[in-house]
C-alpha cells in the first residue's frame, strides 16, 4: 500500500510531462504541413529554375 504513494504522484508527473512535450510541439508548429511531405516526393524538382 506504501508503494501508491510513490506510484501515484510519479504517474501524474509522467502524464503532465508528456501533456507538456505534446502542447510544445503543437506550439512549434510540428503539425502544420502533414500533406506538404507526402506531395514533395512526387514533384520533378530538376527542372530550370
């Protein structure tokens, strides 16, 4: 029973670390061009420019 002392509050700063490494990268805008890189393959960049 001691341990869910221990357990309890090392879940909880686990989730809010997590919680807050997932609202950086929303921050940095990690998800702003999904299609961008899937598209890029595709296009025939040697041409003239």
């Amino acid at each position: 029973m001691n341990i869910l002392f221990i357990l309890i509050p090392v879940s909880i700063i686990l989730g809010g670390l997590g919680l807050a490494a997932f609202l950086w990268t929303l921050k940095s805008g990690q998800y702003d061009d999904v299609e961008g890189d899937a598209a890029r393959i595709l296009l025939d960049d040697n041409g003239p420019k």
